[in-house]
C-alpha cells in the first residue's frame, strides 16, 4: 500500500467503493486523513463498512468541511450528466480527483525523479503496459504494475529512488488526474471509443492528450503517429518542447521507431538500425503487437535497457489473458480468446492476424458496429454470433460471409468446432473476438473471457497451443 499523506488530518470523501476505491480510501486512512466514503451500491456501502471505511450519505455531507472527493473512475464526471456528487462537490468548491492523483503527489513528496511510465491509447493499453513491466523486470528492476491493468495503483509498494512505476491509464482516470507527470508517457493510439462518457472525440483525445503533455522536458513522451489525432498530439508536443518519440507500424519514420517486416528499427535522421526481431513471437503476433511491442521498445530504451535485453524480453514475454490468448489446440485447430476485443477496432487487429477463422462475435454493440470489418470478411470461414449484436451483425455479414446464430457461447463454441473440424483447411482458428461489450451476458470482458477458456479447457483432446 501507499499511504497518501496528502491529506492527512483533512477529511476526504471517497465515492465508488470498489476495488479502486476502496485502495484510496484505505491509502488515505493510512496516511491521517478523516475519510468517509459511500457508493450508489448499497453492496459497495457495505463491503466497505465491513473493511471498516466509516460510511455516511454524502447526499448528506457538509462539503464545506470536506477538503476533497476522491471519485472512482466509473462515475460520470461530465458525459451524459455530472453524477449527483460531482455537482455537489463542485458546487461547493471541492476539488474532485482519483487515486492517479493521489499517486502523484505521494510521488512528488516520496521521490520526484523515480521512474514513472504511464501508457493510454484505444487498443493496446494492457499489453502494452505489460509488456514494458516485463521487459524492465527481466532485465532486473525493481518494478510495480498497476493503474487500470487490475491492481489499483495505491495498493501497489511506494515509489522510491530506482523503482520503476509501470501504470496504465484509461481515460476517466487521466481525467481525475491533474498533476500527472509521468517521467515515460505513452500514447499508443486513438479512436472512436467512450463517447457515451467524453461526449465527443475531440474532447475524448484532449482528456488521453493530458497524459503526454504532462510529462516534463527532461522526459520522453512516446506517441504512435499512424492515427490523424495522435499525429497532431505529436507535433503538438514538439512544438511545446518536449522530447518525442514517434511510432508508426504504417511507414518507415526519418526519427523514431517504426516496424518493418517484422523487426522494430530506431531510425535517427538518415541512419535505420533494428533494435529487435519480432518474428516467431506468438505473444506478439499482428501488427496491433508490432505496434505494442514498439512502443514498450522506446520506453525501455528510455529507461536505460539496452536492446540485447529487450530482445531477450520480447522473447520471453508470456502475453496476456484475453488478448490474443491461444487457450489450447486440437489436432490442426488453435483456439484463441481474444474477448478484450471489445470494439471493432480492436477485434480487427485480431482478424488481421489469422486466415480461415470461425469466429464468435457479438455482446453488447458499440457505435458502427462492424461494418468497419467488412475488409477481413474473405478471411473469415463462417461467424458464430451471440449476445444482443447477434441479429445486427447478421445483417452487416449478409450474404458475404457464412453465419448462424447461436446466442450463447456454449453453443457458438459447439458449432464453430464442428465446422472447424470438417474444414480441410491446414490450420483453422475458432477465435473469440466479440466486438463487444460483454454487459449483456457477463460482468466483464474477463468474465467472458474466462468462460470461453473454460469451455474449450473442457473440450476432448485439447492440448496446450504451444505443443
């Protein structure tokens, strides 16, 4: 834990008592603060309680005695409407923050020059983030993984001198984080995602925009540029004087790192040279992996590692559970979970990797479904549809690609083995990659997720996707 002293004899408001939540108020107990927290849940209000938060009903508060709210990240803060304790709060006066925030001023009180990585983006932020805490940890640092990966970022060991801080950021929680001076920042990419929470896409990318800019001139601000709104962040923060490294997966780059027929190179002004080799990596296969890997790549050299030992780390990285997770094979047929697909951006990267896929699609939609994915669909044997998308997804495939629908996973599995099996193709995939969110079915993409690996773990015959 990190106990937060920011605030210590004040009293502070915690509000949205989950996993996050319930860290910062812990945290701030632990550093001297009066905390009283609550949550629209009465099962949230009562695990708390149980944890010995003292709870009472902010709709109750005087927030004239209260010198902050630390807010969860899943409550609205301005899109579709402020939740009522944001307006309460700000009409009071009261600064309205999350436990990023907190991280950073125990930071800048603890050890300002610590190394601090902080990766956002659409896609990627997980691997990403992963992957640079494993290519630092294999190399021998002292390093905490945390932030919007799963671990809140207060329960993680305190920052000191020489330990290295490697935190993903979604975009609700750079939002409640004013002072974020990541010493590393990533931006990996940008897309249309959230707008039910940013309201539109300019306003959704200045909040991810937050993260770069904030890093300080003796930093390293590392921004993929194969997107129009990062390229603009990117020449942005040149402008503003920051030092930028640019990443593309798109085209070859005069400066920066860019991927090329499966190796990354570091070009600086006319010279090229490969930092390392992706090929045969199957943890980081595709080029949304190629992108991943890049961007970790210019954070470790950032960092000081040479790139015999980020090679070495490349190779060793074990990948992440629920993207592009190859869950078992039988006989010629891989099974892959990729169910934090959860737009069409995203499944697509997945779709790119493979040919001859039986694919489960389909959860809760998101805006523009998959008519995005219309180029893949020759890759794409037959589709295995479930969830509330089912019957929009069917009509976007029509005629130009073979599907059924099956409803729930149990039965899409079923069926895409079936056909998998009969098909005389050398390696058919059956792939989740849903394009959706999971609400409808599951409490969240790794709910769904598990599930899927549950059930081909079940099937006759499976053996690990690596014998």
């Amino acid at each position: 834990m990190i106990p937060v002293t920011a605030f210590a004899g004040k009293k502070v408001a915690v509000f949205g008592l989950g996993g996050s939540g319930l860290a910062s108020a812990n945290a701030l107990v632990a550093g001297g603060a009066d905390v009283v927290g609550y949550d629209d849940s009465e099962g949230g209000v009562a695990k708390a309680a149980a944890a010995g938060i003292p709870i009472a009903d902010l709709h109750k508060a005087d927030w004239s005695a209260i010198a902050a709210l630390v807010l969860a990240p899943g409550v609205p803060l301005t899109h579709p409407a402020p939740h009522w304790v944001v307006q309460l709060a700000r009409r009071a006066g009261v600064e309205i923050i999350g436990d990023i925030e907190l991280f950073c001023r125990e930071r800048a009180r603890l050890a300002p020059a610590a190394p601090f990585v902080a990766i956002t983006g659409t896609n990627g932020k997980s691997t990403t983030t992963a992957l640079v805490a494993h290519l630092a940890g294999s190399a021998g640092m002292d390093v905490q993984l945390g932030g919007n990966i799963g671990t809140a970022i207060l329960s993680l060991e305190p920052p000191r001198n020489g330990r290295v801080h490697v935190i993903e950021c979604s975009s609700y929680q750079i939002d409640l984080a004013p002072s974020l001076a990541p010493s590393i920042g990533i931006l990996i990419n940008l897309s249309e995602d959230h707008l039910d929470r940013h309201g539109t896409m300019e306003h959704y990318a200045a909040v991810k925009e937050r993260l770069v800019a904030g890093v300080p001139r003796e930093g390293t601000a590392i921004v993929g540029v194969d997107d129009q709104w990062c390229n603009a962040i990117a020449e942005r923060l040149v402008r503003s004087g920051k030092r930028v490294v640019r990443i593309s997966v798109q085209r070859r780059l005069g400066e920066g790192l860019y991927a090329e027929r499966g190796r990354i190179m570091r070009a600086d002004g006319a010279a090229a040279v490969a930092m390392a080799e992706l090929s045969g990596i199957g943890s980081l296969r595709g080029l949304h992996n190629a992108q991943n890997a890049a961007c970790a790549t210019a954070a470790a050299l950032a960092l000081g590692l040479d790139p015999a030992a980020i090679q070495a780390g490349l190779r060793s990285f074990p990948g992440l559970a629920h993207r592009m997770e190859q869950v078992g094979r039988r006989g010629r047929i891989l099974l892959v979970n990729d169910s934090k697909a959860t737009n069409a951006d995203s499944a697509a990267q997945a779709l790119a990797c493979f040919s001859d896929i039986f694919w489960i699609a389909g959860g809760k939609p998101k805006t523009g479904g998959i008519e995005s994915l219309r180029r893949f669909f020759p890759r794409i044997r037959k589709a295995y549809l479930i969830g509330e998308a089912a019957d929009e997804f069917a009509r976007t495939l029509g005629r130009d690609v073979a599907h059924e629908i099956d409803g729930t996973l149990d039965k899409a599995l079923a069926a895409a083995m079936r056909d998998a099996e009969a098909a005389t193709v050398p390696e058919p995939v059956v792939l989740l990659s849903p394009a959706c969110a999971s609400f409808d079915q599951y409490r969240n993409f790794e709910v769904r997720g598990d599930a899927f690996r549950a059930l081909v773990q079940a099937l006759p015959g499976i053996t690990s996707a690596n014998s």
